[in-house]
C-alpha cells in the first residue's frame, strides 16, 4: 500500500484536535504544527479526512519537498515533478504561495513561479498548457515555505471544508461551521451527548452551533452535502474508492437525534435563518428553536433526573453588537444563566473582547486563545457545579472595582496596553510566542510578567507569569502589597488571561543561593520556540524551564551547530541543545548538576523527534568536569552559561560567576577546537570581563546583537560573549 503525505489545515487554536481526529481516521505519524497537522496514509486515509473531518479546513496532498536557497531552485522543484501525473494538460489550474521564504518575499510572485514552472513543464512534455482559473479549478497546487524548505501540495479540498452545504446565508458575523465544531469538541459535546445530555445555544445566530452538535450526535459525516471536490479534476483520483466511503458513511448515519437539542434568539429574523439552514441540513425536524431571550431559558429535563447538558453560545461582538451596552448585557445574561438555571451544565463562551468575557462574572475553568477568521477571540470553559469566584493565583481577590480603577491601576493598565499593542506587534512579526510583556517599566511596578503561549496539546492556551522581588526593608511591606495587587486586579481584563492562568511568583534567595521548588503539580506545557517545541512548568519551580532572554542565543547556536560537536555548560532544561540538534549538530554534550533539569533536556529533545545516542546527557558538576577534561579540540562550538552564583551541596566549593569566569573560560579553550566558537554569557549585575581574557583569545561583546526585542529596555539582562582561538 502506498503510503502518502498530507496536510490537514484547521482554524487556529485547535491542532491538537484536528491530530486526535486525524489519528482516529487512520492517520500515521500525526505531527501537529501551528495552524493544522501533518500526517501520512494512503489515499483512503486521505478520503477519510476529507469526508469525515469536522475541524479541518484544508486536506492536501504533499506531491514534492526539499530545501530552496533561490527562486531558481523553487522553479526547478516545481518542474522536476511530473504533472502530466496530476492533471490534464487542456484542464484549469490556480496556484498559491504561503509562507516566509527570504529569497520569495512576495507570495504572489512566488505563486506566479510556480505557475510558470507547471505550465513550463506541462508545454514541454505535452505541447499543451494549462489555463488559469481561480474559482473552482480542475487542480490547485499549494506551495508552503518554512525555515528554507518548500512543500508542493495539491490541494484535494477545493472549496474550504467548512462549507458543509446547508448554509446560503448567515447573520453579520458567521461563526465557521469548522470553528463551531472545534469548540463543541473542545467543549467535550460528543461525551456529553453519548451520556445523555441536552445541547442550547441561547443566542444561536444562524444556527451553526446547533446544526454541528446534531450532526455530531447523529454521526453525520459533515461532507456528504457538500457539491464539490478538488479532486473531481485530479487525475490521481479513485471514484470508485470515493463511492464506497460515501455509502459506508450514509448507512452509518443515525436516523434519530438521540438527545434535545435546542437554539434561540431574541432575534425573530435569525431564528428564521436558522430554520431554513437546519431543513437544508436534513436536520429541520429533529431541532427545536425558540424566539426568546436567555433570561426566560431552562433545561428540558430537571437537573436530578438527567446527565450535565452544555451551553454553548457566540454572544454578539464586532460585527454583531448593537452598541458596547448590548455586548455587555448579553455577556452579564450569560453569567447568570450559568449561575442559575444552568448551574449543573457545562458551558462554553466564545467571546472577541476579553473585557466583555469579565462580564459574565464566573472564573472559567480552562481559556483557550482561538482565531475566528482574522479576529484573536478567547474560548471560555466551565465546570458544572458552584461557579467560582474569580480569584488571582496569590489567593487575593481581584475583582475589587474600586481597586482595579484607582489611579496606580490605571497606570499600569495603560501601560500594559501600550506593551501588548507595540510588543505584540514585534511578537507576532517574529512569531514569538513566548515574551516580556512587561519589565518594570514603572519603578513602583516592580514586576516583570511573561506572556506564554502554549503548542500541541495546550495550543490555545494562554498563561501570564508574573514575577515579583521581594521589596527590600525600606520598602513600606503594605505599599507593595497594594500595588501588586494594583497590577493583578486589571492584567486579566487589559490582556484577556483568565485568572486561573495567571501565575504569581516572588522570588526570594534561600540561604545556599539556590532556589526552592515552591509546588509538586508536576503539570508541564508545550509551548513554541523557533519552530522547535519547549515544555514549561508554570507552577512548580521559580523559573519555568525557558529563559526568555536568551531566546536569539539559542538561535544564533542552532544557525552556527550545522556538523559541529556541541558542549551545553550548565544546560538546564536543555533548550540550546534542541535549537543545536534542530540545526544539525554532528554530536553533543550537555552536562547539569540536576537529574531533574537533564530530564526535563531530555523530554525536550524526544518532544522534537531529536533524542539520538549522538546526544548525550551527562550528570556532573560541570566545573569539576571542565577541570578534568584533557587538552585537545573535543568540541567546535561550546555554550558557557554558569549560574551568577551557586553554593548547592553537590558542588565543590562555591561558584561566583564574576570571580571564576576567567578560569571557566580557560578551560573551555583548551577543549576548543582551533576553529571552534565559545559563546559565554551570564545574567551577573555590574559584570566585567576579565582583561587577560581579552588578551589571550579574540573576543567579541554580542550582548546587543542577541537582546530581544522584548528586553530592550533592559540591556544589562545578560552579557554575553563570542570568543575564539587566536
């Protein structure tokens, strides 16, 4: 059987769905990446995606691969495949270009040689050329540029597969169908229906999520209205194959909704739409809609007599609102219909604006980061039971109206806005997930707070990490405490973070320099960096396995370890190994004191497909090691990052950065190869490199060159150095 390549495309915040889902269809080797998954299968995997999918947006098939320095060799990819393979010459053909490649800034020219590059290949093998046609084409051919390498696909979708059929219309702001059903899987609604439970949409629009959760719990493959394939033009494709899924598919089907599933609105013209949205989807029948308004809704069955229904509602913003009071109204509405007479069910809001989610006045239990089209939106869970008071992770209350709107809140609040505007812009330029939001960048703030932004499994997710020095003795204890509190009562609102994922953190020395583990959760996160996959832990230790500030460090090691023998001094979570993995490193080395940290290095490493025996974990003091070791180039490219000071038992004497670094550094040069390149850095205050070491070897101060844009207030973060053999 042969085995395929494909690419599953999905809306933004649900890759881990789409791979789960992918998975249960016959996926192999299910990769998810930001923004859809890869997987591989054979051509009736492929059919099964396409047709039983309800998150992708895009199924493609990956016809060529591999790695392009110029649009010559973009051109020459593009023409070493056969086409004649893929399509009839006399037949129509779109093409598009998506990605970043340096040396293809603009997608359309890429698109235009890509276009080229078929129809070259085409009239020379055939005499014939294919037309062009960008709605509806017998073949649209992708490609995709990321990190040098380009991916040529076919795309065996045609129209997006969120377009089920069954809508022609929809009210100002349409939710996706595809989108709608992410956030009833996010949700847990086909468990809740497999149990039992009612479905309502109290301001259900055009019905979307209404149609989506009876579909899913009659097990309607959500492709079989549809009037429209990419592949009806392919020359690859299998009718018969395709005839076969379809009828399987058909005869699986439940007849009757096995559970009440209800929409409402206030809004007598959309109930109207949905009515008619509903009979198109051969679903009329089995819905109930009602004109009315939340406040005047209840379940069906009582609460003793039946399993946890869910809420599940896209109240208005943007598009839909009538006015900022009737935003506000609705999102208040829904609070108290969580409070009430849906108590006992499990609810789930999709809310534009962070500042109206605050409204509904319940602590959600988890908060996911989604896109709706071009628009970041904020995804809302809660559990059945008692509603929460929103509470902040130090245990004070935050959600104090005249705390949040005094003068220093305010402040501070500005500021944090400005950050997330400017910064956020920079963030996304750069697809840095993971950054600084802010840095006490107002004294009496004396905070810095991270922003993290999770992958894989937490894609979606969200968390801020907010850390806060001890204030010294002269320091009025009460007046830190209500400026702290100041800056907690507003960042959920101003950064749309739920409180439950807002991490406190004061970092206070213990008395051997080393710093205690504060919780044992034992809970890790995947988020992003580079392209490469880091887990952290929010909760359990004073730092969480990523130091943001040596983020192009890491990079600048991954760029340089292509062939190279990597050592990684004091490694840590291992992180500058992966990006020197990821980048090529022949071998490596990464020596840590901490069983625990070298661990976390090595989940790293197995998180990104890079565990190998050529890269070594070494448990050891990494200054007695560094001693020890005999003259001679055992390595080309080293990275020095002790700790500014360490006096831990397992060490040998105590470790003072700026007294030691010179004879660190020695060391480290006599294993050096004659070629080879040092990077040493530390976070030491007031740090000055020693002058015998500006004498004995070249050195170049790269602290400039490897701040982040997020630490650009702060340059004396960390001092780092390039050194090399004279």
């Amino acid at each position: 059987m042969i085995n395929l390549r494909f690419v599953a495309t999905v809306p933004r915040g649900f890759s881990d769905l789409l791979a789960a889902e992918v998975t249960a269809l016959g996926g192999q080797n299910v990769r998810d990446q930001v923004g859809g998954v890869q997987f591989e299968g054979s051509l009736r995997t492929g059919y099964n995606v396409l047709l039983e999918s309800r998150l992708a947006s895009r199924v493609l098939l990956e016809v060529a691969s591999g790695p392009v320095a110029t649009t010559d060799e973009f051109y020459q990819l593009a023409r070493g495949v056969d086409w004649r393979e893929h399509m009839d010459p006399n037949g129509t053909l779109a093409c598009e270009f998506t990605g970043k490649h340096p040396a293809i800034t603009n997608t359309h020219f890429g698109a235009l040689k890509l276009k080229d590059a078929i129809c070259d290949q085409l009239r020379d093998t055939t005499k014939l050329r294919p037309s062009i046609e960008t709605q509806r084409p017998d073949v649209a051919v992708y490609a995709h540029a990321q990190r040098g390498v380009v991916s040529l696909s076919i795309d065996l979708a045609g129209d997006a597969l969120s377009r089920r059929g069954y809508r022609l219309a929809g009210g100002e702001a349409p939710l996706r169908e595809n989108l709608a059903a992410g956030i009833l899987v996010r949700a847990g609604w086909p468990a809740i229906a497999a149990a039992g439970g009612e479905f309502l949409d109290p301001m259900c629009g055009s019905g979307t999520f209404v149609i989506e959760a009876a579909w899913m719990a009659l097990d309607a493959a959500p492709g079989l209205q549809r009037d429209f394939w990419g592949f009806q033009g392919w020359r690859g494709h299998d009718a018969a194959l395709w005839e076969e899924l379809v009828s399987a598919a058909k005869a699986r089907m439940k007849q009757q909704l096995p559970v009440i599933i209800r929409g409402a609105d206030r809004n007598r013209a959309a109930i109207a739409t949905a009515q008619a949205n509903a009979r198109r989807a051969g679903v009329g029948r089995d819905l109930a809609f009602e004109h009315c308004d939340i406040a005047t809704l209840a379940p069906r069955k009582a609460a003793a007599d039946a399993p946890p229904g869910l809420l599940c509602v896209n109240p208005p913003y943007g598009l839909r609102i009538e006015g900022e009071e009737d935003a506000a109204a609705a999102h208040r509405a829904i609070g108290e219909a969580l409070r009430g007479p849906f108590a006992a069910w499990h609810g789930i809001v999709l809310t534009g604006e962070p500042k109206l989610g605050q409204l509904i006045g319940c602590e959600a239990s988890r908060v996911h980061t989604v896109w709706n089209g071009a628009l970041e939106c904020r995804l809302l869970r809660f559990a059945p039971g008692e509603r929460k008071v929103r509470r902040a992770a130090s245990g004070v209350v935050i959600n104090d109206t005249a705390l949040a709107q005094s003068a220093g809140a305010q402040m501070f609040a500005n500021r944090v806005r400005k950050n997330l505007q400017h910064l956020g812009k920079a963030a996304r330029r750069q697809q840095v997930g993971c950054w600084r939001l802010y840095d006490a960048d107002m004294p009496e703030y004396a905070l810095a707070v991270d922003l993290y932004t999770g992958v894989g499994p937490d894609e979606g997710r969200r968390w801020l990490y907010v850390q806060e020095y001890a204030p010294p003795a002269t320091v009025d204890p009460q007046a830190a405490q209500r400026r702290r509190e100041e800056a907690l009562s507003v960042l959920p609102e101003v950064t749309g973070i739920a409180l439950a994922d807002i991490r406190l953190r004061t970092r206070r020395r213990q008395s051997d320099g080393q710093y205690e583990k504060l919780n044992r959760r034992e809970e890790f996160h995947q988020v992003e960096e580079a392209g490469l996959k880091v887990r952290v832990n929010l909760d359990d230790y004073l730092d969480t396995g990523l130091f943001l500030d040596h983020r192009l460090t890491r990079q600048r090691i991954g760029a340089a370890a292509r062939g190279k023998r990597f050592l990684n001094l004091f490694c840590y979570t291992g992180v500058a190994t992966v990006h020197a993995a990821a980048g090529g490193a022949a071998s490596s080395l990464s020596v840590d004191m901490s069983r625990t940290y070298l661990d976390w290095a090595a989940a790293n490493l197995e998180l990104n497909g890079l565990a190998s025996p050529a890269h070594r974990l070494l448990q050891a003091d990494a200054v007695r090691w560094l001693a020890e070791q005999q003259d001679g180039p055992a390595f080309d490219l080293i990275f020095l990052d002790p700790p500014t000071f360490s006096n831990s038992a397992r060490m040998e004497g105590v470790l003072d950065t700026q007294r030691d670094h010179a004879g660190l550094i020695r060391h480290c040069m006599r294993v050096l190869s004659p070629e080879g390149t040092l990077i040493f850095s530390t976070n030491a205050q007031r740090f000055s490199l020693d002058t015998d070491i500006h004498s004995a070897f070249r050195v170049a101060d790269i602290s400039a060159a490897t701040l982040p844009f997020d630490f650009q207030g702060n340059p004396r973060i960390h001092r780092c150095f390039e050194l090399k053999h004279r």
